[in-house]
C-alpha cells in the first residue's frame, strides 16, 4: 500500500491551507505556489526511499567514517587531524578522495621497505670516530645520537663559501679530480652557463670511468620539461629525476621534494648547503634575479654520512643500490673537526632538523643567530624563541627583505610582531636575496644546510644539514651573518602597517602550512 496520499487528497489538504479571507486571485496565486512545494517534496521522498539514494548514502557515511578512522589512528597533529575529518564529512566524497590523495604519507612506507638495503655499509670503520665534545651542548650531542642514524664523526676539515663564485669553481675542480665515484642530489639544476660547466665535467668523468649517479628533484629542475636532465641523459651521465610522474595516481607525491643539495667526490670529499646550481648564484654577472647563498666543503669521515643520504633518495628513487668501497670507502682524517648530517624528510627522518634547533636553542646560554629566506615558526619554535630572551640569551634573526615569494613573506610578517615585542632582534637582510640557512649557537656550534624555517621544509620536504662542533667555523658563519643586517624590524614599525597590511598577512598565515 502506497504511503504518498492520493492526488484528490493532496488537493483538499492544499485547499484547507489557503485562507478564505483572501481575494480570489491571491488564493489562487497562494494554491498554486503550495502546489509547486508539494510537487518537491514528494519527488524528494520518492527519492530518499529509492535504493539508488540509499545505496549512495550508507556509500557517503561509509566513506566518511572509514576516513575518519584512519585519520585518528595516523594523524599527530590535532589541527590537521580536525581539518581533514571537518572536510570528509561535510563533503564525503570528494573530501574522502582529497585525503586518499594528498593526506596519506606513502612515502613513508616506501622508505621503510627500502630502508634495511640502503644502510651504510657496516664494513666501513665509523663507530671509532664518533665523539662527543665536552661543554654545555653534550645533550644535543646526545639527543642527536638517540633521533639520527649518524654519529658525530671527528677528523674532518670544513671550509664554508659563501657565494657561488666561490664555491661553483671548487666543485668543479673536485669533480674533474674525481677517481672513483660522484654523487650529486639537487632541488633545481639550471641548464644555463652553470648548470653546462657541471654537465660537462660530469660527463668527462663518465668517460674516465668514474661512477657518476645524479639526482634532481622532479620540480624544482623542471616539471613539464628538464633540460639539465635531458641533457645529462644525452651526455650519458646515469641520471633520474626525484618523484616525478604524469599520472594522476602518482599526484600524492607532488608536495614531497627533494630539497637537499649534495656533492660528493669519491667518497671523501663532501659539499652541501643551500646553493642550487643555476647562473642566478654568480651575483657579479647581476642576473636578473641575483641569489646569495652558502654551501660548504666537508672533507673526511662526514662525506660517508652525505653519501649514505643520497644513496637513500637513489634507491628511493631508481631502486639501484649503491654499496661497495666505489662510494663508501674506508675514511680518512684529514682535519679534527667533529661534524655530522641530520637529514629529515616525511619518510621517516620527520622533524628531526626540526628538533635539532628546538634543542640547540634550549642549550643556548648566550646568543642564538639564525638566517632563512623562509621563516614561517611553527608555535613550538616561536616559544623556545621567546623563552631563551626571557632566560637572557640574545636572539638574532635575518630575513630577507622581500624574498622571492611574496605570500611567504606576508605570512612571515604576521608571526614577527609577537617575536619582536618578547624581544627577538628581528633584522631584514642586505640585497640581494640572500637563500643561506644557517644557525649558530653561543659561538661554538653551527648548522648549516637546505633547511628553511618553514613547515614545508621542516615536515614535508626532504632536507639535509650539517652540525658543525668548531668555534673557527662557527665564526666564520656567524661574522657573514652579522655582516648581512642592514635594518632592524621594531614595535614602532609594525605599529604603523595599515589595516590592509595586517588583515593581509593575517589571511596568508592561514596558508602558511602549504607555502
């Protein structure tokens, strides 16, 4: 039996509702608008009692508690965690496929099958090299043993450069000197006069037989089209391109990327920092874009430690694993500085960079110096910031003025007032854009490398930097970061940015997990 009323019935019921106290015509207006309201809500019901519609929705609650669940069980942070739920269940489907998409770390997974094949190798003599230098930054040696699968190595010699001229000819000369192997892992390899010097030299040391292997991220050189790669292809250097792919399924990897800049030569001789290769690091040839920025040469038992990174992010990638005394063989001293590599990424290293200056800044009893291009504080930096002024140690922060993303610097803006009103010494940089990520502690610890103070580069990307236990190198680190000031940021001065700027920067920040 039927549980809609009969046609006749609905019509006596629609009548009953029109007031006779009505003009005709208004009643009649009245009647047939009640008669259009009814027609909907019956094709409604007829609709939700279909068993398409109720198929589509034990389907849309389906979908929404199974997303719900996985997220409570692998989401740490409670932000993002109410963020994804909030989405897969306002919008079931299309919320359900952006989490399967975007919200799910597969690297992570991937990584961890790989990770037993791509250990280095326990033939080399590394465990009597480790140290841990007496003074007050003992715990930082310490935690960093327990998070990092690198040991603080002594017996090396580091020399900084703190411009490409300086440091694109010593890695060239040390790449033509090459014998036995070179690794080389980049975020953006140019095809221009730079980028064709080191195509060059890596292909003649191809021909001289040297094991070569190079690696560049699958955005950052280029997505649609990579000349640097193709070109290294062409000239036979073995070379693959980091998490790229056109097919919609390998998108969730489009945020992951490889931001480590990596050389080494032979298995003794190291280079990392944050200097890509490209023209635009060659300041004198004032470029359109001129780039300041730093890397650092890291001859010893530590370039092992660079190399097993990039052997990592190779097997990750290509699946080849590389062993053997070609890229690991036994170290040598050649200097008496300890120094290790923290890499972090979402694989499983995440957040390890991160906790290294959360602890370094703790331990400070005098001064801390920081300089990125990036800084976006996540609430627990900003604290440990604020905290060791209030415990009377001076903090110093150079950021450029602008950088070369806008939105990043208006988030930025937002997260400086309260910094610089506890009283963090915020100062803007010198042009021009200067890209270094370097940190110094009390004069006697240094960390230098790839890593922006920015969620995607402390959670998201992959990202490797040395800790450096020397106080000659540290100063070196700390004059060219004093040398970089030129205007200090005050209250007086964010007290005068317009309504506009403020509501500006404030909208960015709400972006500032994806810039």
């Amino acid at each position: 039996m039927s549980m809609l009323p009969t046609p006749a019935d609905q019509e006596r019921m629609l009548a009953a509702l029109v007031p006779d106290s009505l003009p005709p015509h208004l009643q009649k207006r009245l009647l047939g608008a009640l008669r259009k309201v009814d027609g909907a809500l019956v094709a409604r019901f007829k609709r939700a009692t279909s068993p398409l519609h109720i198929t589509l929705e034990v389907a849309r609650l389906g979908c929404a508690v199974g997303a719900t669940f996985h997220i409570l069980l692998t989401k740490r942070n409670t932000a993002a965690a109410m963020g994804w739920i909030g989405a897969c269940w306002m919008r079931p489907f299309s919320g359900t496929l952006l989490y399967l998409t975007f919200g799910i770390n597969r690297v992570q997974r991937k990584a961890q099958r790989l990770m037993n094949r791509c250990a280095l190798p326990a033939s080399v003599p590394l465990q009597s090299l480790a140290c841990n230098p007496p003074g007050p930054l003992q715990p930082l040696v310490r935690m960093l043993d327990l998070i990092t699968d690198n040991k603080l190595l002594r017996g090396n010699s580091v020399q900084p450069y703190f411009s490409g001229e300086a440091a694109y000819p010593a890695m060239l000369e040390a790449i033509n000197s090459a014998k036995t192997s070179i690794v080389l892992g980049v975020y953006i390899f140019a095809d221009d006069k730079v980028g064709k010097q080191f195509i060059k030299a890596l292909a003649a040391a191809v021909r001289r037989g040297v094991a070569v292997r190079v690696l560049v991220d699958g955005i950052g050189s280029g997505y649609f089209r990579s000349p640097a790669y193709d070109a290294l292809r062409k000239a036979g250097v073995p070379a693959a391109r980091f998490m790229h792919s056109f097919w919609p399924w390998q998108m969730t990897f489009i945020n992951l990327r490889l931001h480590r800049k990596i050389l080494v030569v032979d298995g003794r001789v190291g280079f990392t920092g944050g200097m890509n290769i490209t023209v635009h690091n060659l300041v004198h040839l004032k470029q359109p874009y001129p780039i300041a920025d730093t890397a650092f040469r890291i001859e010893g038992p530590t370039a092992l430690q660079l190399t097993d990174t990039f052997a990592r992010d190779w097997a990750f990638t290509t699946g080849e694993v590389l062993d053997g005394p070609t890229f690991f063989p036994n170290p040598e001293t050649p200097g008496t500085i300890p120094t290790r590599i923290v890499a972090s990424g979402p694989d499983r290293d995440m957040e390890r960079i991160e906790y290294t200056m959360l602890q370094a800044v703790i331990l400070a009893k005098k001064h801390v110096c920081f300089m990125t291009p990036y800084f976006i504080p996540d609430s627990r930096l900003a604290t440990e910031l604020g905290l060791a002024v209030l415990r009377g140690v001076q903090v110093d922060l150079i950021v450029p003025h602008p950088s070369n993303h806008p939105f990043v610097d208006h988030a930025r803006d937002f997260y400086l007032r309260p910094l610089v009103k506890v009283g963090v010494n915020i100062w803007y940089g010198t042009q021009p854009f200067n890209h270094s990520k370097l940190m110094t502690v009390d004069g006697e610890w240094a960390l230098v490398g790839s890593a922006n103070m920015d969620p995607r580069s402390l959670r998201l990307n992959f990202e490797a930097d040395a800790a450096i236990h020397d106080q000659a190198v540290t100063r070196k680190v700390l004059d060219y970061m004093l040398a970089q000031r030129e205007e200090q940021l005050t209250m007086a001065m964010i007290r005068r940015w317009p309504l506009w700027k403020r509501l500006r920067n404030s909208i960015c920040r709400l972006l500032s997990p994806y810039l």
